[in-house]
C-alpha cells in the first residue's frame, strides 16, 4: 500500500485531496492517514492539509517494488518482491522460485542484508544503501551453456555502473568489479537443475552504492564504495533496471552471440595479461593469465609452458607482465 500511495503522489500535478486518493486505493481516510504517517517515520517528506490534500515534496534513498517494476519488463509485474532485509536475496529468490512464487522471472531486492554471501561462502557486508538484489530466470540453455552466464552477468554490471557514473569499471576472474583495483561489487550465481535441464537460475548482484567505505564494516580493506568514488549518489532503481534489462537482452542472445560477450569480457577485464594464483580444490597454480577459452574458462600458463584452464577458483592478481 505504500508503494502505491508514493507512486500516486509523484504521479499527480500538484496536491491529492485525501478523499481522492482514499477512493483510489480502496481504503478508509484512517487507514490512509496511518499509511501516511508510516511514510513519513520512514523519511519521506509529505505536506498535507485537510483543505489542500497531499504533497510529497521528497523522499528518502529507498529502492520501491512499483518504481522498480515499472522500469523492467511488462513479465516482471507483481514479480518483484522488495523487503527491508533479508539475510541473503539469494536465499529468499531461491525459496520463492522453489515454491513456484518466482517465475519464469522474478526480482528480490533488499535494502540491508544479515548475511550476504559472496563466492566460496564469504560474508558480505551488505549495509542500508547499497544495492542488493537476486534475479531470478529460467534460460533456455544447457546446463554446460549456462557456464558463461556469470561473465555475461559481470559485463552488463561493469558497462551500466561504468555508463552511471563515468568511472573505469574493470572484471577480475570470474565477476568481481574493481574501481582502481579496489572491489566494489561482487556477483554469486547459483543454478538448480535436475537430469541436466536447468530448473532456475539465480544471479546475484552485491553492489557498493550509495554508502561510505566505513559503513562496510569488516569488509576487506581492498574494497571502495561509487559513493566513496564519485562523491554523489545513483539513482538505485534505474541502475538496477538498466542492469536487468541489459543482462536479459543479451541473455537472449547466448549461445549465438557467446563469442561478442567473450570479447566484451576481455576489454574489461583485469585479469588477462598479469601474473595471477589461481586456488582451486586446496591447490594454487602461478602463471600468466593469457585468455579466456570459448566457455570462459581462464587460461593460465606458468614459467615452464604448462596450460591450464580454470572452470572456478580464486584468482590473487600479481604483477602485469
């Protein structure tokens, strides 16, 4: 009901009677009033008087399941579920796809997050401000195909944070994003799959948006914030939506179209043409990171000419050669 009063209020020229909007929305002129009361203990600022109705004259930093999907495409309506908090967006997208609740696609995004997970299960700090959210879709690719989706994923983030803010976003192995060496978004994919058919996929996006480097906790010292970075705020939704829209159009495209992503891939990345370590199942491999095959796995080759290809793994950036 919220959702619905702010979208009416910004829709309107000019003030809202009570009795107008109470009819709208189908609710008393008590329940509107308590709504209104509750939207302005959240921080939105609404003038209203009994002869000149309601104003909203602004609104706090929050993320809105009607303005989000009102930016997505028209199969998102009533698939998007936004909460306060959650512990992990991708816990709760992988619930409600399971249930049925989300699909063929679906949006859960969080303001806040106890207990965001990055890969290899690390915490990830996830405060008020930043922009955390699990997309939720059933590709129509084989559960090999599906391998670059993470590197899809990484590209269309790195190209819409990059558009939004002028800065030089750069891909480390698989999909961390980096800002002058310094992670500032992190992207977990999680597949279900059953007899090699791919139930649901799930691309999670953890982005440092609109808060300070202090606000990150215990976060790793090598990580910044846009804010930190650009000094102002993004709009949260609209970055949101032209990430989702990006990804799902080029989606569209795979398997056809895997080698222009690839090749997308690579002018961002950080990776390929330094020395890196990768850690795979407890062992480090140390070579020069050179490409990436045609299934995005990364080729490796170290001082004695042997060549690996790295499916997954962690990835410590030395030095470029």
């Amino acid at each position: 009901m919220k959702d619905s009063i702010v979208a009416a209020l910004k829709e309107a020229d000019g003030p809202v009677s009570g009795e107008l909007l109470a009819g709208r929305l189908g609710v008393s002129r008590a329940a509107l009033w308590k709504h209104m009361e509750g939207l302005r203990a959240a921080g939105y600022v609404i003038d209203g008087s009994p002869k000149v109705g309601y104003r909203l004259m602004s609104e706090p930093d929050l993320i809105l399941a009607s303005a989000l999907s009102s930016l997505l495409p028209a199969e998102f309506k009533e698939k998007v579920v936004r909460v306060d908090e959650a512990d992990s967006t991708n816990t709760l997208a992988k619930e409600l796809a399971s249930s049925g609740r989300l699909g063929p696609v679906g949006l859960v995004v969080a303001e806040s997050q106890t207990g965001g997970r990055g890969r290899f299960g690390r915490r990830w700090h996830s405060p008020h401000g930043g922009i955390w959210f699990s997309l939720v879709i059933r590709p129509r690719l084989s559960v090999r195909e599906a391998g670059v989706v993470p590197l899809l994923a990484s590209v269309v983030t790195a190209e819409a944070v990059a558009e939004a803010t002028g800065l030089d976003v750069r891909i480390k192995w698989p999909n961390d994003l980096l800002i002058e060496g310094k992670k500032v978004a992190g992207i977990l994919t999680e597949l279900a799959a059953e007899l090699g058919e791919i139930d649901y996929l799930v691309v999670g996006v953890g982005l440092n948006a609109n808060v300070s480097f202090d606000e990150l906790g215990d976060s790793d010292l090598a990580a910044t914030t846009l804010m930190d970075e650009t000094g102002r705020a993004v709009a949260r939704p609209q970055l949101i939506a032209k990430i989702v829209n990006r990804f799902l159009s080029d989606l569209a495209g795979l398997p056809k179209d895997v080698d222009k992503m690839l090749t997308r891939w690579r002018e961002r990345s950080a990776t390929l043409g330094r020395t890196v370590t990768v850690t795979a199942a407890g062992e480090g491999f140390t070579g020069e990171a050179v490409d990436l095959d045609s299934e995005g796995g990364l080729i490796v080759v170290d001082k004695a000419g042997t060549r690996r290809v790295f499916r997954a793994g962690e990835v410590t950036l030395g030095e470029r050669v």
